[in-house]
C-alpha cells in the first residue's frame, strides 16, 4: 500500500478501537467516580466561600472625626486592590457597635472603642485587630494637684455626649469610683471645645476629653491655662487590670513644649483600644486586606505608640476571627502575595475546585480501566457457572426425559453468548467459551 493510501486510511484505526469498547460497561465501570466527582464539586461550591465582593461598607464616626478621616484612609487604600469601600457616619462607637450587631442594617466593619459593649451580644461579632489607643484626659480646675478619679466626687463634670465613647467610659470609671448620675456629682453632656470652654471660664470643675473632641489644639490650650492642671492618674495600673480593654499610657514630659517643658513630668493616662470589629460574614480576602491596610495606616509612630505596634490580635471584648489569627500568624496567601487582589482570589477559588479534583482523578482514572475490565469478564465467569453447573448434572446421567431438558438449556447458555456483546479486547475468551460450550455439548452426545 502507497504511502498516500496508508494516510487515506489512517483515521479508521482510532475508529475501530472506539467501536471496541462496551460503553454500557464504560458508563458503569465510570459512574461511581463521576458521582463522587459531581458531589465534591458541590460540596465545594456550597462550603467554599464566593469571590469576595467589590464593595464593603465601614461604619465610622461623626464628619470629621478621628474614625471618619481614618476610614477615608481605608478608601484610598483599598481603591488600589480594585475595592470601593462605602462610609457610613454615625455619632460614635456605640452606635458602630448597635448596627454591627443589627442584621438589617447593611454594614461589614467599624471601628469600636473599647468598654462599650456591656449589654450588647457580641456573638456574631469578630475583632481583626486593635488599630490604635484613645487615651483619656482629664482636666481639672484646682490649686492643688489630684491624682484619682475619686477626688471628683460632687463636682461639677463635663462627660462627653451622650452615645459617644467618652461618655460610656465616663460613666464607667465614674462609677467604679462610687460617683454615679443622680449624686452629689453634677454630670454634664459637654465636649470638645465646648467642654474646654466651660472649664476655663470656670463654669465646670474638670472635663473628660478623649478622641476628637482631646484634639491636639484643645490640649495645648488647656495645657498653657493658668489654674488648669491635667489629672496624672496614679491608679493607672489597677484600672488596666480591671478594665482589660484599658491600656496604660504615658505622656512624655515636655511633649507640648520644650522650652517651657509642658507638661513638667511624665503623665500616666488610661484609654481603651479600638478596634476594627466586623461581623463574622467577612468574607477571608476582605479580612486579610483590611488589617493589611490596618497596617499601612496605623504602624507608624506617634506620641503614644511605637512603629509596629498597631495593629495587633489581643483579644479584648471581642473574639479574634479565625482568618485574622491565620493572617498574623503567617500572612497572605501565595496568590494575594504574588498576584493582583482580584486575579488571585480567582485563583485562589480555582484552586479550591481543582485540588480535591485531581486527587480524585488521578486514582479514580487508573481504577476505571480495571473496573472496566472486571465488569466484561464477568459476564464471561457468569456463562462460566451456569455451564459448569449444567455439565455435572449431565454426567450424572440423566432419565432420557431429562436428556432433552438438559440441551435445552445447553441451547440457552449459547444463544446467551450469541447475543453477548463482547468488545474485540476480549474476542479471545469470548470464542474459547464458545469452544468450550461445544466441547460440554460433545462429550454429553457421546454419554
């Protein structure tokens, strides 16, 4: 045959082969491992968590107020990585902390001051981290110098707004030092520069200033105010064992001036963490880029905190998600490490789908062909039995009206194996038991 030829007809040839296969015994020997195949794939699409969404919504404070620039940091931040993040305001973290909690308010993070959850669940709430100190300071009208929140007992005091995180933890330390509203102390809902104002002119006894409304020029104005002093908390160490969401902090002497060394000493203060709260939903990619942004943000330097400090997973009020303890433990992903945000959470997800699949595979493959194979010759071992059967009863010499009987069903075993549909693989055994069937078939004719 010329070359042209062969070519002509080399397309038969995988034709053929084709036409061999039993595809009856194929779809059986296969189905076990296409169901499980199906099962893992939904298992998968139902457990794995969907591509992270392209828009969260970050609840933050007051117009500009410390968590409401700080969110717009978050923004710039995330627009990078291909994420819009929606900023909704409020009056402060105990609101954060209300919608947080509330399933019918459309929000995924916030920031949350701490000492402000006491009669609010919390179970469905996480922690990414704690991003930052609000040190608490307390101004005071006096000649003498104080040192504890007790010697305020029947003074007039300016406490924050009502719903703001100054105002809980007011009320909190107040009490805890036997001064609670209704008492001889005259609680005033007064902050910011309204408080300091009060205090200068002599119409308040001491401000509780934290956040915005102890902003840096509010400070330095009280700091430089004949007959205003700053109150240096000697018990500082017994309320951050009390208060574990409390940190102590110092304010180093001369910070305001060095030349007029303001303040003349070091100041020991208290203030609670805040924290980047979310609820337990957020999606794993979401996590990891929000404390990585947490850390572009918060990991510099300040008055009160080294580089590095922020932000970090020290459980306070709230539990620390699972996927943010992974994240500080050992990082990003491979993907998120070495790809854009959006192209590795496709991989990532990719990934999930094809590993338990290749797994099942690769051994699931070699095992069909065996499957396979054990299915057609067992057909063959079946026509096998029923003729061994058939043999030893007709060598126990049958009745003559049993003879007939006996080839008729000898005449049933190979119209059997007539109508078998036997791939070619297998001609061989198939022609051997038609051999063998004529060879039961001759020794009973001579008996």
């Amino acid at each position: 045959m010329t070359k042209k030829k062969k070519m002509k007809f080399a397309w038969i040839r995988p034709l053929a082969r084709f036409s061999e296969i039993s595809f009856r015994d194929l779809a059986i020997s296969a189905g076990p491992l296409v169901l499980i195949t199906a099962i893992v794939i939904a298992a998968a699409y139902w457990y794995v968590r969907p591509a992270p969404p392209d828009t969260i919504t970050i609840i933050s404070g007051p117009p500009d107020s410390v968590f409401q620039r700080t969110a717009e940091k978050y923004r710039k931040i995330l627009a990078r990585n291909r994420v819009n993040l929606r900023i909704l305001p409020s009056e402060g973290s105990l609101e954060n902390l209300k919608k947080l909690n509330d399933p019918a308010v459309r929000v995924d993070v916030g920031f949350v001051q701490g000492g402000v959850s006491a009669g609010v669940p919390v179970e469905k709430l996480v922690s990414l981290g704690s991003v930052f100190n609000e040190p608490l300071v307390i101004f005071y009208r006096s000649g003498t110098p104080m040192n504890r929140i007790s010697g305020f007992d029947g003074k007039r005091l300016a406490i924050g707004k009502e719903g703001s995180g100054t105002h809980v933890l007011a009320l909190i330390l107040l009490k805890a030092n036997g001064i609670e509203p209704g008492g001889a102390s005259t609680l005033l809902t007064l902050s910011g520069e309204d408080a300091a104002k009060a205090l200068i002119e002599g119409n308040i006894d001491a401000a509780f200033l934290m956040g915005d409304s102890a902003a840096p020029p509010i400070m330095r104005k009280l700091m430089r105010t004949a007959g205003i002093r700053l109150l240096d908390i000697a018990q500082a160490d017994a309320y951050i064992r009390r208060f574990p969401y409390l940190n102590k902090l110092d304010l180093p002497m001369g910070v305001f001036d060095f030349d007029k060394n303001i303040p003349s000493k070091d100041i020991h203060l208290i203030g609670p963490v805040v924290e980047l709260v979310a609820r337990d939903t957020l999606h794993p990619a979401l996590s990891d880029l929000l404390i990585e942004t947490a850390r572009e943000v918060h990991g510099g330097a300040t008055l009160l905190q080294r580089t590095g400090e922020f932000p970090v997973p020290i459980e306070h009020e709230f539990r620390i998600s699972e996927d943010a303890r992974r994240f500080y433990t050992s990082g990003k992903g491979f993907f998120y490490r070495n790809l854009p945000f959006w192209m590795a959470s496709l991989a990532d997800r990719t990934l999930v789908f094809l590993v338990p699949l290749i797994i099942l595979l690769i051994p699931g493959m070699k095992m069909v062909p065996k499957f396979y194979t054990w299915r057609v010759r067992s057909r063959i071992y079946r026509v096998y039995g029923k003729l061994i059967a058939l043999e030893r009863s007709m060598l126990s010499t049958p009745a003559p009206e049993e003879r007939e009987e006996k080839l008729k069903q000898l005449d049933d075993i190979e119209t059997e194996v007539n109508n078998m549909k036997m791939p070619l693989a297998f001609a061989d055994q198939f022609y051997v038991l038609r051999d063998h069937i004529g060879f039961v078939r001759g020794r009973y004719s001579n008996t």
